[in-house]
C-alpha cells in the first residue's frame, strides 16, 4: 500500500488561515477538500438552517403535498413503503411518525429482505388496494417499481415516490415522483439520502400547514442516523443535517434510541459511531428476519418495549455475526480448496447461504484478497448473490462482458447484486477466466495523506483543530496524519484474524499517544515477540479524542529496527559508496544471512525424481531454485540455445554464490563442478556427458528455429535423459510439470523519453543490461546525489558483497539499486518497487527476471531507439563476422610468434574485444603454452563464428521484436508466455 501526500498550495493557506482566523491545520484541511472561498468556509465550519433551501425546488413536490394534503382532508388511507435498510427504516419513521402526529390516517409497511425482495410488489398494491388504501408514499424505493406502481394506477390508488437512487432513462407512471437525481430535476443539491428526501417532504407539508419548522426538525436525529448509515456525501444541505442531527441525537427523547445507546456504552455520538456501531445493529433486524423490529424501536414511547427491543436487535446482531463468520469460513475454504483466489474476480458459493449476509461476507472477502469477489448463495436451483469491488475497479463494467450469464443485474461500482441459473455457475467462472485479465482487477492501494505530523503536536488544541471539520463522512473524509520514525512504548498484536494491533507511540514531552487498528495488511509472523526499544515506527491514521486522551485510528504502519545490525549496515553502505574495491570479506559478519533462494525451494524439491525426459514449466524464479536444488545433489550441465541466454542463466545463478558454477564457451573454456554453456559449445561435453549427474537443455526449443542439425544433435546425445525447463508455454509430446508462482506487475511506456533520475517512489531500481554502464552510472549518480541508501549490483562483486547487497534490499536498507539485469528478480526483493530500465537487454528474459519475483514491481521500459541500435552493434562487436576476424588475423600474424604479454598489449589496438581474438587463435592452434604462433584462417575451425549465427538471428527474431510491440503486448508476453512459432517434440 502506498502513502501519498496530498499538495496544497502553502500561500493559500496562510491567505485562508487569516481570513476566517483559525490556524494553518484548519485552513489546509479546508482547501485539501476543496473549500478557498472564506465565505464557503466559515459555512462549512459553522453550518446553519439557511443553508436549507426550499423543498418545493424539488421537482413534483407540489404534487405530493397536493396529493397527501388531498389525502388528509378526506381521510384517505395512506401507507408508507419503506426499505429494509437503515435508511429505508428511518426514512419510513420520519415519513410515518410526521403524518400520524399531523391527523393523517396512515400505516406502514417494510418488506423482508429474504421473503419480499427490494421495492414495491405487484402482490403487495393488490393486498393495500383491497384494505382501501388512497395513497403509497414510498420512500428510498420506488424509482424503478414500473410493474407495481402500473398496478396501483390500474386499481385506482395513487402513488407518491420519494427515493434518491439512479433512475432509468423512463420513470415509472406515478402520481408524484420526487428524486433529486431525476433528468429534468434543477435541484442543486443531488446527494440526499432516502430519509434526507423524506424529510424535504414533510418540510414541504409542514411550511403550507404553517407548522414551525422546529416540529418537522425534531426529526432530524433520524434523518442524520440514515443519512450516515446509507454513506452519501456529507456535503451542502447534508452537512446540516448531520451536524444538526447528531446534536439532538445526543439529546434525543425517543427511549428506543436513549436504551441502544446505553446499551452499546456510547456517550456523545460521532458519525463513525453510527456507521460502526449502530447501523450494524439496526441493519441485523432487516438481514436476518424483519426490520419491523428496528422501526419499532426508534419510534417507540414505551420503556418496556424499548428495552425488549434493544434485547431483541444486539440479539438478531449476534445471530447475525455467527452466520457470517460461518459463511466466511466456508467461502475461504472453498476458495482456497479449489483454487478460486487466482481468479481475478473471486467467486464463493454455497447452498442456503443466508442472503441477509452475504453482501458483508463478500465485503470481507474483498479486504482478505484485494480483488474483487462474488459470494452466491444456491437455492432450488437459483443463485442469487452480491458482488463487492476494490476501490477504483468498476464491477459493473466487467460482469457486463458476459451479462447474459445472468438472470438479474443491477447496482452501481462498487457493489450489486444479481441472480443466475445454478448450471451457470461453471460458465461463469470460464468467463471470468476468459474474458477477464488480472490488470483489469489490479489497482494500487493508495492512502493519501493530509499532513505530516510529530507525536509531540498532538494536544488537546490540535484535536478541536481536528474536530472543528466534524461531522466526517463520505465527501469529507476524516483526516489522515503520518507521524514518522517515531518511538514504541507498546505493540501488540490482538484477534483472532491476527491482522490487528494496539501501539503506544512515545513522545519527548510525555504525552504518549495510544492507537489502534484493526484488519490491516501486514505478515503477522513478521511482527510477534518484537522488542519496541529497538523498532521505530512510520503510521498513518486517523486521530481523534478518546476518553482517555488521543486515539490513533491506524490505517498502515511500516515497522523499522534500530539494533546493532542496523548500525552494521550503515557501515557497510557507506564504505560501498566511497570504494566498494576496498571492502574486505573479514570486516563484514555475513554467514548469519540466509539467502533468499532457500525460500524457494520447496516448490521444487521434489522435481529431481522426475521421469526423464520430461518437460519443467516455470516461473523464472523457481527455474533458478530448481537449478540451485539439483546443484545441492549433485554435478549439473546446463545447456542454453545461445551465449546471451547461457549468460543470463549464469549470472542469475551467481547471485547465490554457487560452488564451482562455471560459464563455460568460446572465450571461457573453463570447467567447473556445475558447467552452464550455449549449443554450440556443448560439443566438447558430449563424450564425458555420464559425468553430470543432472543434463538440462533450458529453453532448447528455440535453436530449432536458427541450427535444425545443432538442435537434432543435441537432442540425439543429451535429450534421452534431460530435463527440458522454460518459462514459456508452447506444444510438447513430453510429460510436462509446472511449477507456478506469484505474479504481481505492470509496465509503462517510457520507450524514446528523459532518463528520469527522480525518486517518487519509496524503492527504485535502475536497471542495465551491460556490467559496465551499471558501475559507470553509479560513480556518476552517487557524485550527483545523496548515497547513503544507493549500492549498485553486478556479477562482478565479491561474494560477499552480492549476499549482503541481496539481504539489504530484502530487509528494506536500501532505496535505490543501480543493477544488471541479470540478478534473479532482485529487484522484487524490496516488496514494492519502481524498475527502470536504461538499456536495451541482449535477451528477452532479462525482461521477465526485472519482473519476476514476489513483489510488486512497476517496469518502466525507459530506453531509446539509439539504445537499441548500441546494443546491436555492441552484440556484432562480440559476434565479429567472418571477414572482421580474417582481416586483424591476416594483420596479427605479421608480429607473431610473441610472448602472450606482448600479445595482449597489442590487442588493445583493435575493436574485436581480446577474449574473442584470443578464442580464434586457441581453435586455430595458435597458442602454444606462452607463446603465440601466426595462423591460417579457416572459419569452418572458429567456435565463435558459429556461435554468431544462433546469436544475431536469437536477437532479431525475439529480443528486437520489443521495439515493435506495444505495452500491453509486451505485458501479455510476460504473462502468458505463450510462443505460438515454437514447438518441442522429441
């Protein structure tokens, strides 16, 4: 999760902070929500009833008042139709409680969730008609009950709506509709909960009956308790109402209110108490079996019933929290059983789920696994279900790829609710598997932050400062602070979940601030036994004024030791920084590290017993594991269709500091224990093969494409007792295994722009394909900015060094890494990270191992067109051709025989690197012990030549295709991985 700081113009807020005389908190606070002008200030601080406007703005009041004053002078019967959340409960009290207390003959009616459904019944009109009912006055439903209200008109009753949801294109045929998000309404203000409508109803009565608005305001402690609950905007007209509201429910007479209260041990009520602690339990009632039970309460005037009732609703809570904990854990379980987590939309079902719970499982399930999900409850052949949505993920516009799956489909973003044939729950999950790709599900968590903040800040003054911008709520949320580094008295990790925790954040003056968190993202066994005198800790939460004193509301925190070890890798830092050539193994205490690689193997430390030949699919990370895992039992040949990919297999496996790992072709013709060589040097090792104990052709199936004979060759000597590994998926007649893992990317397309060296994020890897632009950029980099949390990694460290650098990005020590791409997911290490890559690679799998991992890694692809023609020609400067070589041999051989130290010396006078020179005179006979002696030139003898041919045509037909695709290609590539002009049959 990343903590973003929100931008405020600092002169406005000195300009704001005067103008209306509060300080720069207040007056930041105000501007990050949007509000400069000081007259839109001092309102929004100190909302009054003027700010009310009329309610006959609304379209079709005058109707509804004409129709229930028609009503009330010839007692027609009226009856309120509500919904059966909080909202739809208060809103039928405010509706119901006005009317009966003004001489209306008027009943209500609530519908049970699981027996009647959402809205008006056809059954229902039917049943009221009969009883000789006038008027329906709904409210919080209605704008879509087309059926029922056509119903009522052919029955001769009439219909008021009063609702806030999206209306269709087409309203229903009502007497009256009053909804502020009608088409053709001019209202200004749209954001009003169904009782906030309500209540602009009875305003509306109220002003022509010339009753004082101060009766119809005695109801605004219900109206601020649904208008909380049902999370609009706490904007305009709602922020009075609220703000109101709140202060006459702290000084409420309606006993049913006054005994919940004390019976939930709330004193003065907050926002956030009626979100997290009363509304769950008023909303039990309508979840579990009727909300009557909740409407009765809030309007009862008698004390015994009121304290039945209360019994009765923390009973129905009760109830309720142990069938969603029992449906919890039967979904995980089937989730985690069935593999059901690797789908980017996560699907749950079970028989006879209860359908009053489900939408709060899902909710669950989206915190557990950052996806979107699905829970849907079977019965009689008939799922219905709720689906919840991360937070920038529109549900809705992903299920409608395949919206004829469903039988029913309705809501908004973030949440709906649907129904479909039981057989259509296969189908479902294919499409989803089909049509639904993890980047359309995959969004950064972000926690923006309003101010940064010590403990020692934090008194009695900055909390009114805080409480000055109450009530919070949706559209104006309650502040986040990030207090840094900051001293642990206390932590504590509580609950069942093991995701929650209590802290004491210690401050210079005393005034210790305690917090809280509950649900958060964090490896609890990462955290259990730690010693707080040796942790610092970086939190960002809300801060609010407890009984006791200051209260953190914690929403993340990131933990930082501060030990002995700490002190170590600061000196290691530092003494790398100034000269890292000087540093010596015995200074520095590393046969304590574990390396990362030991993590990996238990995935595939049982792929050694393996039929063969045989087929291993990998992530890059577990190919890399597996190879260290045969290393460990035993000698290994690895064989590689070209010198680049032998390279980058080597230099992966170099990371982990292997004991006699050995590059082995044209230029390094040494052999160690473990050999990694391409194709075409692989010819030497064909008679003493029964050596190895373990023969692997890693991704061979690309040579078929470039050498036919070699490929056959190959296959003929090695592949009866091989072991085939790749990354990518293409046809075999081989048994294949897979090994999967994490995958959590994506890529930005920053191809032909600026090399930005700017750090916005928290860890930031520059990535290079070549060892020496990785060190000549570090000097540069380290010259020009701070490098007190900068190293730079290559194959060409010490040991020593690549294990310690390795730990110190696991552990966090680092910020920035200058680095070569072939370091086996390296970069993933930090957890989250930003990757840029600076050049061109050699190999397209030095794209996937910039990727590959465990962490959360953003590739930004940040090379040029000249950066592609370089690594070309730096690939023909290795691969010389025939003529290039013939040229400086027939040259050469004009000085020779000398002494190699001569012969070195005039080596460097030519372009064609020495190593590849030096290889063509060992094939050409050239060299005898230290002398070198002229040559003829016969191509046919020349090993690099013929590696030449595989490596150009490898670059041009795989690692140049880059240039030419697009992100999402590319993107498609790593992931999938699917060659379709490959194939493997042996």
């Amino acid at each position: 999760m990343r903590w973003e700081l929100k931008e405020v113009d600092e002169s406005l807020v000195d300009e704001l902070a005067k103008s209306i005389d509060v300080n720069r908190l207040v007056a930041k606070l105000l501007i990050l929500r949007g509000i400069t002008d000081p007259v839109e200030a001092k309102r929004f601080l100190n909302p009054t009833r003027q700010i009310l406007r009329s309610p006959f703005l609304l379209k079709d009041m005058d109707k509804a008042v004409d129709i229930l004053l028609h009503a009330l002078e010839n007692g027609e019967k009226v009856i309120v139709h509500g919904d059966y959340d909080v909202d739809g409960i208060t809103g039928t009290a405010v509706l119901y409680t006005f009317l009966s207390e003004n001489g209306w003959d008027v009943d209500y009616y609530i519908p049970k969730r699981v027996d009647n459904g959402y809205g008006i019944q056809t059954q229902f009109v039917e049943e009221v008609a009969q009883k000789g009912v006038g008027v329906i006055l709904t409210v919080d439903c209605g704008i879509t009950a087309f059926e029922a209200i056509e119903k009522a008109k052919e029955l001769g009753v009439k219909v008021v709506v009063t609702d806030h949801h999206q209306p269709k294109e087409t309203l229903p045929n009502a007497d009256a509709i009053i909804n502020p998000k009608r088409q053709n309404d001019e209202y200004p203000f749209k954001e009003f909960a169904g009782v906030g409508v309500a209540y602009k109803l009875i305003s509306a009565l109220a002003e022509k009956m010339n009753i004082p608005y101060s009766v119809v305001d005695e109801l605004l402690d219900l109206v601020a308790l649904g208008t909380v609950a049902d999370m609009v905007e706490l904007k305009d007209e709602n922020r009075y109402i609220v703000k109101e509201g709140l202060r006459r429910l702290n000084n409420t007479a309606k006993l049913g209110i006054i005994r919940l209260l004390q019976k939930l041990g709330i004193g003065m009520v907050s926002s956030r108490d009626i979100g997290y602690r009363i509304a769950p339990k008023l909303n039990a009632a309508g979840r579990l079996d009727s909300p009557d039970d909740a409407f009765k309460l809030i309007v009862t005037k008698d004390e015994a019933s009121a304290t039945e009732l209360v019994e009765i609703l923390l009973g129905y809570n009760t109830t309720r929290q142990g069938i969603e904990a029992k449906i919890y854990n039967e979904a995980v379980q089937m989730i985690e059983a069935n593999g059901l987590n690797e789908l980017p939309i996560i699907v749950a079902y079970g028989y006879g789920w209860h359908l009053g719970v489900i939408g709060i499982v899902a909710t669950r399930l989206v915190h557990l696994y950052n996806k979107p999900v699905m829970v849907i409850s079977i019965e009689d052949g008939v799922g219905r279900g709720s689906a919840r949505s991360v937070n920038g993920v529109n549900i809705i516009e992903l299920l409608e790829r395949f919206r004829d799956i469903f039988e029913d489909f309705g809501g908004h973003t973030m949440a709906l609710g649907f129904s479909l044939r039981e057989e259509k729950i296969p189908e479902l999950l294919k499409e989803i598997r089909e049509k639904i790709k993890e980047e359309d599900v995959r969004i950064e968590q972000v926690i923006s932050v309003d101010e940064i903040i010590s403990v020692d800040e934090i008194s009695e003054e900055f909390l009114r400062s805080v409480e000055l911008l109450e009530p919070y709520g949706h559209g104006n949320p309650e502040p986040v602070f990030l207090i840094q580094n900051s001293m642990v008295e206390r932590f504590k990790i509580f609950g069942e979940s093991g995701y929650n925790i209590r802290l004491t954040l210690k401050s210079n003056n005393g005034n210790n601030v305690e917090g809280v968190g509950f649900g958060l993202r964090f490896s609890p066994n990462e955290l259990y036994g730690v010693q707080t005198q040796f942790i610092r800790l970086d939190v960002v939460g809300n801060l609010r004024n407890g009984e006791s004193g200051p209260q953190l509301n914690v929403l993340d925190f990131k933990l930082h030791h501060v030990n002995d070890d700490d002190i170590v890798d600061r000196a290691f830092l530092h003494s790398f920084a100034i000269n890292w050539k000087t540093q010596k193994e015995e200074e520095y205490d590393h046969k304590h590290i574990e390396d990362d690689i030991l993590l990996r193997l238990e995935k595939v430390s049982e792929l050694y017993k393996m039929t063969k030949p045989s087929v291993v699919r990998l992530k890059m990370q577990y190919r890399n594991a597996f190879f260290y895992d045969l290393m460990r039992r035993g000698r290994v040949l690895i064989i590689n269709p070209s010198s680049t990919e032998a390279m980058h297999v080597y230099e992966s496996l170099q990371r982990h500091n292997i004991q006699g790992l050995t590059l082995s072709n044209s230029i390094n013709r040494q052999e160690g224990k473990h050999i990694v060589t391409n194709a075409v040097y692989a010819d030497k090792f064909i008679e003493n093969e029964s050596s190895f104990d373990f023969v692997i052709l890693n991704e061979i199936q690309f040579l078929k494409n470039f050498d036919e004979n070699l490929y056959e060759r190959i296959l003929y000597k090695f592949g009866k007792r091989a072991i085939y590994t790749t990354v990518f998926n293409f046809e075999t007649n081989l048994p294949v295994y897979e090994v999967e893992g994490r995958s959590d990317f994506s890529i930005e397309d920053k191809r032909n722009q600026p090399k930005s060296l700017n750090n916005t994020s928290s860890s930031l890897v520059y990535l290079f394909s070549s060892h020496n632009s990785v060190e000549v950029f570090f000097n540069n980099y380290v010259k020009k900015m701070s490098a007190r949390d900068t190293v730079f990694y290559s194959s060409q460290l010490a040991p020593f060094q690549r294990l310690i650098i390795s730990n110190l990005v696991r552990k966090r020590k680092i910020r920035r890494l200058v680095s070569s791409t072939n370091n086996d997911g390296l970069p993933s290490l930090f957890g989250r990270v930003e990757v840029r890559l600076f050049d061109f690679p050699y190999t397209f799998s030095e794209i996937i191992d910039s990727v590959s991992g465990d962490g959360n890694v953003l590739l930004q692809l940040n090379y040029s067109s000249q950066d592609v023609a370089k690594r070309y020609e730096a690939l023909k400067k290795l691969f010389p051709t025939s003529e290039e070589l013939e040229k400086t041999i027939e040259e050469l051989n004009i000085y020779l025989p000398m002494k190699k130290d001569e012969f070195e010396l005039i080596l460097s006078n030519y372009s064609i690197p020495k190593g590849v020179i030096k290889s063509v005179y060992k094939d050409l006979g050239g060299i005898d012990e230290n002398i070198i002696q002229p040559v003829q030139f016969q191509p046919k003898l020349i090993t690099r030549l013929k590696e030449r041919e595989i490596e150009l045509n490898y670059f041009e037909k795989y690692t140049l295709q880059l240039e030419a695709l697009s992100m999402k290609e590319i993107y498609r590539l790593i992931e999938e991985r699917y060659l379709h002009d490959t194939e493997l049959f042996v």
